[in-house]
C-alpha cells in the first residue's frame, strides 16, 4: 500500500511539472509568435522579455519560436503572474507555450530589473508574494485591484515592472478572478505585456535535514554575467552621438553640393579666372 500510494505521488509530481506552461495574455502587436511553439525555458523566457523591452541579449541563448517587427517601440510595462497548474482564470487567455523552469521566479524578476535598471534612466519595479491561507484571500484582491490603477497611472510615465507570486494561493475567488481581468485591461489599454506562469513549484515545501547535499547533474542556470550585455556608457553619449552626427552629415552634403557645382561649371562665363586673363580684357586695357 506505501509503495503504491508513493508511486502514485511520484507520478503527481512527474505531470505536474509536464503542465508548467506560459500564458502571454496580452502582448505588443510588436511580438509575433511562430505557427510551431517549441518549448521554453525560464532563461529564454527572461531574454524574450528583455528583447521585447529593447535590450540587446545574445541570440545564443534566445527563444526560436518568436520574433519582433519593430525594436524601436517596446512596451512600458511588463506585469507578470505566477499561479499554480490548477489555477484557472475563466477571463484570461491568449498564447500558451509549454515552459521548463531552470530559474526561480525571484531570479527571473531579479534578472529582468537588473537589466532595467542598467538600460533604463527610471524604472518602478516591485515584487508580490501570497501564502497559502484562506486570510490572505482579500489581500491578494486588494493589491491586484491597486496594481491595475497604478499601471493605468503610471504606465505612461515612467517603465514598469510589477511580479506577483500566487502559486501557493489555492482558491480563486470570483473577485479575484475579476481584479486579474481589470489587470489585464490595464495592461493591454497602455500596449504592454502581461504573462501567466502555471507552475506546481513546491520548493518551499521541501523537507531540510543536515546532511550533505547529492551532486546535482543537472547544469546550473546562467547568471547575468553569462549574458553578451552591453557595456554602461555615459549620459552625455547620446549628445556627442547626434553633434557628429549631424555635423558629419551637414559636412557631407556641402562636399557633395561643392562637388556637383564645379563638375558643372561653364569656364567661359562662371569661371572668374577666365574673366580675368581673357585676350579681350588684355586688349581692351592697353
């Protein structure tokens, strides 16, 4: 009876972490989606939204099943949710794709603010988490009524960045269900991108004994030095880039006009060289 109620966990577990799945609910008309939606990783998944927010990242470790039309109008807002598989939110839908987690949802907000922050002059970020008790039930209706008017107030001002962690919240109230559709529309009013992370992550579940950890065989997931990132450059960059550039351009366009007026001149009339040393003007002096 042990060992088949153990196998029967084992299972549970095996297929849940086959349902973890990405939800991008609304998203730019900028972000095109293949017709085949291979899976993605968490890494991939940080670099997809770091792409569709302008920042350069190295192909190497991109997402193939996606790509973008027009890098010079990302998104102003970037709100993302992670529930449990068995969450359902009847007011949510759009582009599912199959997701493998080798970041922890902290690690992946972590990342994308540390990105921002490097890129962006101001940024607003902030990061929710709710527990697993019946109490916290209105709370979490509270703070995601609250992120929908400030995204509204805010978005169009300055970048933002809001994670919400729910997965060890069980019930989905109607209210809830209603706060999230809000969310949505928020989002979508202002052209941002909203994603939906299902996940059984029970981490924080685990038991913790003393004693020394097994090797892990699995490869440890990439750090934000792993990155190709640009280098910081200074603020006046952007001054010294136009001043050469348009003096170069102004330079070049008067060297052109020189060029064309002396391929065309006539020697006898505009030349005043020639006016000058003519036979006539000799004889006409003497």
């Amino acid at each position: 009876m042990t060992l088949a109620l153990a196998t029967f966990f084992c299972a549970n577990l095996v297929l849940a972490a086959q349902d973890a799945s990405v939800t991008f609910v609304t998203k730019p008309s900028t972000l095109i989606f293949n017709l085949k939606k291979d899976r993605i990783s968490s890494s991939q998944l940080a670099n997809l939204i770091s792409t569709v927010m302008g920042f350069t990242v190295d192909q190497k470790y991109g997402y193939a099943g996606s790509y973008i039309t027009n890098p010079f109008s990302p998104p102003r807002v970037i709100v993302a949710v992670k529930t449990g598989v068995s969450a359902d939110f009847d007011a949510l839908s759009g582009t599912e794709i199959p997701l493998k987690e080798n970041l922890r949802w902290d690690e992946l907000y972590t990342l994308l603010v540390e990105r921002s922050e490097h890129r962006l002059n101001d940024v607003k970020t902030d990061y929710f988490s709710f527990g697993d008790e019946d109490s916290v039930q209105t709370p979490v209706s509270t703070v995601l009524e609250r992120l929908s008017k400030d995204v509204i107030e805010n978005g169009s001002l300055t970048p933002l960045i809001y994670f919400a962690d729910m997965s060890r919240t069980n019930l989905i109230t109607p209210e809830i269900n209603e706060n999230m559709r809000k969310l949505e529309e928020s989002v979508s009013a202002l052209g941002g991108l909203m994603i939906l992370v299902k996940s059984d992550d029970i981490s924080h579940h685990n038991r913790r004994v003393r004693q020394a950890p097994e090797p892990s065989t699995t490869p440890a997931p990439p750090k934000p030095s792993d990155f190709n990132l640009a280098e910081d450059v200074d603020e006046n960059y952007p001054i010294i880039f136009n001043i050469l550039l348009f003096v170069g351009i102004s330079l070049l366009i008067t060297t052109l006009a020189i060029c064309v007026a002396i391929a065309t001149m006539d020697p006898g009339r505009d030349s005043l060289i020639y006016r000058v040393t003519s036979a006539q003007r000799f004889k006409k002096d003497n």
